[in-house]
C-alpha cells in the first residue's frame, strides 16, 4: 500500500521560503517520476513541479524561477524548495507519482499571508 506524507508547511510572509518534504513507502520509488501538487480553496488540484527518474525537472510557469524539486532516492524522499513566496501560493501541498496515483497523503498547508 502506497503511503505519501508530507510535511514543512506553515505560514510564512510574503518573499519567504519554505522548503516542503515527502517521504515515500510501499512502492517503487527511483524509476517513477514524482511530483508536486497544490490545491487551493474552491480551485482544482494543479501540478506545480515534476522530477523525473534522471532527475530532469519541470515546472508550471507560476513556479519557475522560484521553486526547485528535487529528490533523494535512497532515502524515498521528495523536496520541494519555494523562495519568494506570494499569497497566491496559498494552497495545501501534496506529492504524488507523476502521472499521479490513486492515493493521496494529508498534503501540507501552505499560508503566504502577512
């Protein structure tokens, strides 16, 4: 059974950083590509970064230049950097495969508000 649980979120001001994690358990995990997705209130689930098995990276244009994913895969963990943060970045943050899978962790609340 495939569990994903996030984590790193909080309320930050305007222009900071918060770098989130995920750690993976109960299937494969090097040769999929993974990734990082947000939903806010009263919008539809979007991806916002992907990483691929070779670690080759790609974002939604609302996060490039300011978010990085990356990824450890000895350790099953998924990251996800944000530096300059806006309120529009305010969502609950999940991972999941890329293309995602049926299970869904708690995700973790992101709060961009001064």
């Amino acid at each position: 059974q495939v569990q994903l649980v996030e984590s790193g979120g909080g309320l930050v001001q305007p222009g900071g950083s918060l770098r989130l994690s995920c750690v993976v358990s109960g299937s494969i995990f090097s040769p999929k590509a993974m990734g990082w997705y947000r939903q806010a209130p009263g919008k539809e689930r979007e991806l916002v970064a992907l990483v691929g098995s070779t670690r080759a990276t790609q974002y939604a244009d609302s996060a490039k230049g300011r978010f990085t994913i990356s990824r450890d895969n000895a350790k099953r963990m998924l990251y996800l950097q944000m530096n300059s943060l806006t309120p529009e970045d305010t969502a609950v943050y999940y991972c999941n495969f890329y293309p995602s899978g049926p299970a869904w962790g708690q995700g973790t609340q992101v709060t961009v508000s001064s």
